[in-house]
C-alpha cells in the first residue's frame, strides 16, 4: 500500500513554503521541503483587496513549488498570512443549534470588528470551553470572501484543492503543541522574518492573539509586545507567573530572546523545534531556514 503524502502550504508576503509529510508510526515524517520566492508584482498581502496581482505568474510559482513534491496528491493545507483576515475571541451566553446559525450570530455580534460588511464576509469559529460566568468562549476567524475565493481558484486552477486554510499563527502553535511540555498556561511568542505573533494560552484555552508587522530590530519587537501587555495585564493579572516561549527564524535570536525576556521580565525558553529529527533525509536548508517551515508542517499535520 503505497503510503499517502500530506501537503502544507504557507504563504508569506515574500516567498511560499512547502513540506510532503507521511505518516510514520504514530508520528511524522519529512519526505520533502521546497521554498520559492515569487517575482515582484505577483503577491501583495492585504486583508481588504485581492492579494494575487498576477493569477498566471503565482500559479506558475505553485507549480514550481508544489509539483516536485505532490506527486499524485491534489490536496492541500494551506497557511495563510494573518494580514489577510482576523483572529476574534469572544464570549456568547449560549452555544449555537447550528454551525449556520452560529456563522450568523457571530456575525451580528462581531460586526464592528468585521474587516467589511458581514454579507461579504468568510467566517467560521470553535467554541473552546465554558467559563465560571456561564458564558461560552469563542475563537472566530474572518476573511473577506473574495481574498479566500481568489486564492481557492487559483489553486485550482493550478490543479490543487485547498482541503483546510488556516492562519500562519495557528499553524504554527498546532506545531509545537503536540510536541513540546508548554504546560497548562503559556505564551508562545513567534517571530519570523518581519512578523511577530503573540498568543496566550491559560488552561489550555486561547485568551488573546495577536499579529503585526514589525522591523528586523529586537527594541521593535519589545515595543510592541509592550503595546499587547499594557491593556492584558489589567485583564489577566495572572500573566506575570506563565512561562514564555520564544519562536523565531532569525539568524541570531539571542538579541531577540533578550528583548522578549525585558518586556515580559521574565526568563524565556528559546524553542529548537529540531526539525532534522523528522526529515527522511538531511534537510538542504539552514537551521533557520529550516525553522521557517514549521508554520507549514502544522497546516499539513491538519489533514492527518
């Protein structure tokens, strides 16, 4: 029986990142990893306008990307930047007698914070848990629907279906979750490239998210965690005593490491996600370069 291969897809503003997983056991094995970067004028990431600027030259950037590790499979998992949507957390007194119904309540209760009008809008939720309160926790995730559905028809078009889309943040935390003693309450703080990623777990259930863009520079990044912590300690005092754990594909992290421990005034644990562990065969990428493909093993591990 020939074995079925997994392909996960991460689109960033710069460049597409692609891994082949199978399954090995109980656990994951790298057959094969590909990163192309596209020409200028093809990909634009927004949350608002269409992001493909040039529908033949992106999907030929896909089979450039894809075709030498698809083989047969026409399924894919595919990471999308957090710039082209939103991750919403919220509270609702009641759970939903259906998944339509809940898409509409949502909808109406979120609507301020919806990138356009509700009708225009892709959304879809998890209910996470119920509180002390009574009230249901909800992690939602919006996109304006032409930016999905361009994406989804180009990907077709290119020969591939889109099986599951989810965000680069969410990604990469299903990465490390399974694989890692985070602990019951935890921040996982990611920073690739020129974005940085802030989430904060508490027995186990997401208590905030957050994305931005931020330069190459570790006194920016401690600005703008120092930005998401003035309003979350008043609302979560407890956050002083969680551990925090540092992602990151930059070449030295050590600066980086430093800054985050100053702005959460604590020690942080520097992730080595030791992906060489999982590859088939001797990976051909540095060993940051190589932490650049965790976002897209997470969206592959999805569909296993």
């Amino acid at each position: 029986m020939i074995s079925r291969t997994f392909i996960g897809l991460d689109v960033r503003a710069n460049e597409l990142r692609a891994v082949a997983l199978r399954r090995k056991g109980r656990g994951t094995l790298l057959q094969g990893a590909r990163v192309v970067a596209p020409r200028d004028g093809i990909l634009a990431i927004s949350g608002r306008e269409a992001n493909i600027l040039d529908r033949r030259r992106f999907i030929e950037t896909v089979h450039d990307l894809l075709d030498p590790l698809a083989g047969r499979e026409e399924r894919i998992a595919l990471s999308l930047p957090d710039g082209t949507g939103r991750i919403l957390l919220t509270e609702v007194e009641t759970t939903f007698k259906t998944q339509a119904e809940g898409v509409e309540i949502l909808k109406w209760h979120l609507k301020k914070s919806l990138p356009a009008d509700p009708r225009e809008v892709q959304l879809d939720y998890q209910v996470l848990d119920k509180n002390d309160s009574g009230r249901y926790r909800v992690v939602v995730s919006v996109m304006v629907q032409k930016i999905l559905h361009q994406y989804e028809e180009a990907f077709l078009e290119a020969g591939y279906a889109p099986a599951v889309v989810d965000f680069y943040s969410m990604n990469l935390h299903n990465f490390y979750r399974p694989r890692l003693d985070l602990g019951t309450d935890y921040i996982l703080v990611g920073v690739e490239g020129e974005v940085l990623s802030l989430q904060v777990v508490q027995g186990r259930i997401l208590t905030f998210s957050r994305v931005a863009d931020v330069p190459l520079d570790p006194a920016r990044v401690f600005y703008e965690i120092n930005r998401s912590l003035v309003g979350l300690r008043g609302s979560q005092p407890g956050l002083r005593r969680i551990a925090v754990f540092l992602h990151s594909d930059w070449d030295d992290p050590l600066p980086l490491k430093d800054a985050v421990a100053s702005a959460f005034d604590c020690e942080v644990v520097l992730l080595d996600p030791h992906l060489e562990r999982l590859a088939a065969s001797p990976l051909d990428f540095s060993s940051s370069r190589a932490r650049a493909l965790l976002a897209a093993v997470g969206a592959a591990e999805r569909m296993m």
